[in-house]
C-alpha cells in the first residue's frame, strides 16, 4: 500500500437541505441516490403508497386458479405459507433498506460489483413493465365492455393516457396521498362483489370444499400453491425500493416490518384477496376458461357501472406502482449502462409508449412464459441479498456496506456466480416438463436454495471482489455525521449526504455524488487505478 497520498481540497459541507435537490426530488426521489433521513415517509405514508401493489385484480384471479388446480384446501395452505415466508423475508429486507436508504440498484453493487448489479434494476423494470401490460389491458377491456364504441386498441390508448401523468409524481409528492385516497374505496368494492354475488347469485358454502375432479399436480397441492406464489417474489425486490424511504425510529421499523411491508401485507394480499378471488371464482359464471380478463368481465356484467369504478380502482392503484417501478428501475440503468440521464417525466413517456406499444402486439402467451422464467430470476436474487444482509449483520454490525462506484470492482464474480447457478437449475427445472410437473413445482424452492447456500459459501471464504477496492479520501469519514452533512459534488453542483458522496481522482479529488460517479467513466477508470496503486 502506497503512503504517498495526495493532498485534497476541502470538502464543501452544509448541514440544510439543497433548495434544488429538494425540488428534483419532488418527481426524482432521490432514483440515483440515497434517500436523506429528511425526506423518510411515516407508515402511514408508505402503507398509502406500497399497499397499492396488493390491490389488484391479479391476486383475487391468482387464488382462484391455484384452486381450479388443487382444491381449496391446499390452495389456503400454501397461500398460507406464502404469508409467513413472504412476511419474514420482506421484514428483513425492508429494514436493512431503510437503515441503508439505498435502492436495488445500488445496493446490488455491494453484491455483484457496479457493472454486474445492472441485471437487477433491469429484472425489476421488465417485469414492472409486463405487468402494467396486463393490468391497464384489464382496465381496457372492461372499459370496451361497458362502454363499447372504440375498438380496443384505443381503449389501450386512453388506459396509457391517463397513466402517465398519475406515474409521474413521486412516492411521497403524490402516490402515497392518491393510493391512500383510493385505498377504502377498494376494500367497499370487495365487500360489495362478495354481498352481490351472495345475493344474486344465491352462493352456497361449496366452494370452501371444493376439489377438482382429475387432480393434475405432480406432487402435494400445497406446494404447487406455495411455489405458485413463489413466482411474485419481484416483491421482494419491490420492497427494497419503496422501504428505503422508511424511518429507522425503532417504532416505524416495528410497523414497517410487521405489517407495512411484512405478514400484514400479505396477509391482506395474499389470504383476503385470495379468499374473496376463490368464492367469486367459484360462484360468478364466466365466459371460457377462467382469467383475469373473464372474471373482469363477470364482474363488470354481475354489478354494472359500480363493478366498473371497482376494476378501475384495483387497477390503477397496482398501475401507479407498475409505472413507478418501471421508470426509477429504467432510468438507473441506461444511467449506469449507457451514462444517460433523462428526468423522471421522459422515463414515464417512455414507459407508457413501451407499455402500449406490447398490448398492441400479439404478445401475451409468450410474455406469460417469459414472466415464468424471469421470476426465478428475483427468487434467485433475493436469496443472495438476504444471505448478504443476514450475514453482514452477523458479522459487522457497525459498518456500511460498500456500493459506491468508485469503491467497488466491476464485477463481483463470485456472487454473480450464486445468483447465475441457482437461476440456471431453476430455468432448467421450469424449462424441461410442463408447469404442474415435480421440476416446475419445485424449481423455485430449488432455486432459491442453490443461491443462497452459494452465496454463503461465497462470502465465508471473504473473497467478495465488490468490496475490494481500498481507496484513501472517503467523504464518510471526513464528516461529523455523514448522515446529516451534505457535501457539494462538483460535476452537478449540488449537494447530498456524505454517505452518498466520493472523491473523484479525475479531478483533483474534488467531491463527487452518486449520480455523477455512475455515469462519468473518467471517474470509474481513476479510481479503479487509484485502488491499484494504494
């Protein structure tokens, strides 16, 4: 290690907000950097936004086809499962992203180098986008439905129109406040197609025992309904992003995890929704093969105008969040990949032009396919992650992990290899038989299995290259509190917290923030031969 260390410029340090960060931040939220403990949300906020994405149509449909294939009684244990395990895991992960204010994108730095973690915010922001095509097409097709008069496309068209400007507020400017608003209306609508139904329909207590005739699940029911539900874990990566704007009080990391983001969530998600999805399925007749679409439009015809506003309310709410997710995902990686920087307003565009532009395309049974094999993806990645956060905790409570560009390798071999294995053998279990065989029901849980135990294996040899690269000058420890302090970068002249913040060797170590570190490969190149030489 070389002693010959270069004198540096002073830090330019203030300890209030900058007037134009915080304008940015407004509709920016802070996708490229750490999120300040000032702009943190209270529960109450982050139950208004996140909770959106256990609103939709998706999850009431999601139960009542694991049932038409199971029964109910393995449909409601692993539905059961799915809350305790989805639950604990996202306590976990919606804490460490709160402590460390950091999105998926950077915090996958710390696991895959800053060039490998590129494959995260990628994942998240396809199937983001995949998603808001299926639930604007809902929202679309019942509007064909009711209203007739335009041919479908252009009700794909008014679906996109009116999303993008509900998108392009931030979590804590506008979501929060619209999804919460949204939210009593929604819970009216279930409780209203439940009485409806029962009234009309004259619904017996059937459905609580029902059983398929010709039971065509390789394995137990219940596992098949617990990996089915495994197939959603892009939550898990979800929660990372919206935890981060938590507060750390010991009272909001309690709520946060128990119930904003943990069992309580899902408990709604996954057991009411799926509750209400399984007699409504059972007892609405529909059109063809049960689907989101038919159940939709059983609805639609069973309470009219009010079944309408009722699909519109579940899914616009899951669109905001679709969209949000989609664009601050897409927008961190062509800034990584590509160095471009385009506001949050161009992203949503962009977004909605990508979104309609696949419904109008012959897409939906190969995306459905695609959707399958992109979900081991986060299941995979989720393994690492909480293997990582686990073991740091364990290991080091005290210290921060290591994501900032110019302090870690490209690529993090070793844990890109933990992520790779357990996506390969769970794609290749998926891949080899037909979705209700013993692999597709237990590709998932294998998968899961194979990258966490890799990666544990991984971080116990102490050979992670992604916190390897050793540098002198860090703005974290020049500060009293890098939490509070806010340094000026030099390239954008504006100011964020320490904790955030490099010295940049390409210009005489002047401060540098994350943003502009990512997308300046002047800078990524002096400081990888800044920790060579040290």
């Amino acid at each position: 290690m070389s002693t010959d260390v270069p004198r540096v410029p002073p830090l330019e340090v203030t300890h209030a907000d900058d007037p134009q960060v915080v304008r940015e931040a407004a509709t920016e939220d802070y996708t490229a950097h750490v999120v300040p403990r000032e702009w943190r949300l209270p529960p109450r906020s982050l139950f208004g936004a996140w909770w959106a994405l256990g609103t939709a149509m998706f999850w009431v449909i999601l139960a009542a086809l694991v049932t038409l294939t199971v029964g109910t009684r393995d449909a409601i244990i692993g539905m059961v499962l799915a809350v305790v395990v989805y639950g604990a895991v996202n306590y976990v992960l919606s804490v460490y992203a709160a402590r460390t204010g950091t999105t998926v994108s950077l915090f996958s730095r710390s696991l895959f180098g800053s060039s490998g973690a590129v494959f995260a915010p990628l994942t998240i922001a396809a199937i983001a986008i995949w998603f808001a095509v299926f639930e604007g097409s809902v929202i679309a097709v019942a509007f064909e439905h009711y209203f007739g008069g335009l041919d479908l496309s252009l009700w794909y068209l008014v679906v996109v129109l009116y999303s993008i400007p509900l998108a392009i507020g931030g979590i804590r400017a506008f979501l929060d406040k619209f999804n919460r608003f949204l939210f009593p209306f929604y819970v009216l609508g279930l409780v209203a197609v439940v009485v409806w139904t029962v009234v009309e329909l004259d619904a017996s207590s059937g459905w609580l025992t029902y059983q398929p005739e010709m039971p065509s699940v390789a394995g137990p029911g219940w596992l098949f309904a617990f990996g089915v539900y495994m197939g959603d874990w892009v939550l898990m990566m979800a929660t990372w992003d919206f935890a981060r704007f938590g507060r750390t009080s010991r009272r909001d990391v309690r709520t946060n995890g128990w119930f904003t983001f943990g069992p309580g969530f899902y408990l709604f998600t996954i057991v009411v929704n799926g509750l209400i999805g399984i007699f409504v399925a059972l007892t609405i007749p529909t059109e063809g093969p049960l689907s989101e679409i038919s159940s939709v439009i059983g609805i639609v015809e069973l309470m009219g105008i009010w079944g309408l506003l009722f699909v519109w309310i579940s899914q616009t709410r899951i669109n905001t969040a679709n969209f949000y997710l989609a664009t601050s995902n897409l927008a961190n990686v062509f800034a990584q990949t590509f160095k471009l920087k385009l506001p949050r307003v161009a992203w949503v565009v962009i977004v909605g032009a990508i979104v309609y532009v696949i419904m109008l395309s012959d897409v939906f049974s190969y995306l459905l396919i695609a959707l399958r094999y992109t979900s081991v993806l986060c299941v995979t990645w989720t393994a690492c992650a909480l293997v990582f956060v686990l073991r740091h905790k364990v290991r080091d409570r005290a210290t921060r992990p290591e994501w900032r560009s110019g302090r870690v390798a490209a690529v993090n071999w070793q844990s890109l290899l933990a992520w790779g294995l357990g996506t390969g053998v769970g794609m290749l279990m998926i891949g080899i038989d037909e979705q209700t065989s013993w692999s597709a029901t237990l590709a998932l849980p294998v998968a899961f299995v194979v990258s966490a135990i890799t990666e544990l294996i991984v971080l116990s040899t102490g050979k992670t290259d992604a916190s390897g690269l050793s540098r002198p000058h860090d703005p974290r420890h020049e500060v009293d509190d890098p939490w509070e302090a806010r340094v000026r970068c030099h390239r954008c002249e504006k100011a964020y917290i320490a904790v955030e913040m490099d010295r940049d060797p390409s210009n005489e170590h002047r401060a540098i923030c994350a943003s502009c570190a990512q997308t300046s490969p002047t800078f990524v190149r002096q400081a990888r031969r800044e920790a060579a030489e040290y």
